[in-house]
C-alpha cells in the first residue's frame, strides 16, 4: 500500500466499507435491536478498538434514554433476568469475553455478540448474533487483504453500523435528534 495517494487510500477504504455493507441484509440490526428494546439494562463490553466502538454505542444509547453501562466501569450493576449482555468480539473468539458471557447467561441475561466470524466459538454463547462481515485480525494476512491495516475495517463498519442501528432505534422508540441532545453532557 506505500506509495498511494490519501485518496486512492481513501477510495479503497470507502469501496471496502461499502463492500461490506452491500453483504449486510436489511434486517441485519433487528435482533439486536430488538434485544435492546426488550432490556431493562443493557451491558456493553468490548477490548481494544472494538471496545472504543462499543463504548461509542453505548454512548449513543445513553442518549436514546437506554440504561447502559459499560463493562468494566465502576457503576455496572450486575446482570440477570430481563438484562443483557452485549459484546464485540470480531474474531470470533476471546476466552475473557467468552467469559464474561458465560457469567452472565449464568445469571439469566440474555447476550448478543457482533462478530465476522459467526461460526466462532463466541457465538454459540450469544442469543443474538450480528454478522458483519469485515476484516480483522483474524484473518488480515494473505492474499486478499484491506486497505486498513489489521482489523480497522471491521471497527469502522462497526462504528457505521452502531450510527444506522441507532437511526432504526430512535424511529422504532419514538425518539427524535432533539430528545437525544438534551440526554448530552453539559460537562464539556
């Protein structure tokens, strides 16, 4: 990839996303939307980049009025019956994740995960299982290979994902861009 132009990077990098959201099917956000609808607290867990993005979602949530918590932060409380937990594990394997998963089926929580890899052992874990079908670093050596390094494509169409599954979510809960600024932090 040396030698290419910022927008010959640019280009490949938005073909591959638009790539990957050509595979998606026009349902591909309604179980976990529905999951999140029927939640009465909705935990979100991820590592690394992919956790940024789920920390983004759960951002996002916060303002769609959701209660959500970030696994790992101090005020999540815990999960059982009526709950759930949702992860990102691109991959499709991560004992920790694979773990906490476990934890919370245990406790009566229902769990979605958001993979590339659906037939990893992740998703025989999860209750709702969104496939987006990206690249990570499961599989970014060989002959066909992202513009974006390592696993990059599959956080970015994750972020592009979480952004249009919140668009789907505000109209199916009745919630409007305004309603959603008033839930935004006056602590900048």
């Amino acid at each position: 990839m040396t030698g290419l132009s910022m927008h010959q990077l640019a280009q490949g990098a938005l073909r591959e996303l638009g790539e990957v959201f050509s595979r998606l099917p026009e349902d591909a956000a309604d179980g976990l939307l529905d999951a999140i609808v029927a939640a009465r607290t909705v935990a979100l867990h991820g590592l690394g980049r992919e956790g940024l993005q789920m920390r983004g979602f759960a951002m996002r949530l916060f303002h769609m009025g959701r209660n959500v918590h970030v696994v790992g932060d101090m005020t999540v409380p815990p999960l059982g019956q009526g709950d759930l937990l949702f992860v990102s594990i691109g991959p499709g394997k991560l004992r920790t994740t694979e773990t906490l998963m476990q934890i919370a089926r245990d406790a009566g929580a229902r769990v979605a995960l958001i993979t590339a890899q659906p037939e990893g052992p992740a998703a025989r874990l999860a209750d709702v299982v969104v496939h987006l079908p990206a690249q990570t670093m499961a599989d970014d050596q060989g002959s066909r290979q992202s513009v974006l390094p390592m696993g990059s494509l599959f956080e970015t169409a994750q972020m592009l994902f979480f952004e249009f599954a919140i668009l789907k979510l505000r109209e199916r809960v009745g919630e409007t861009a305004e309603s959603m600024r008033a839930r935004h932090t006056n602590l900048e």
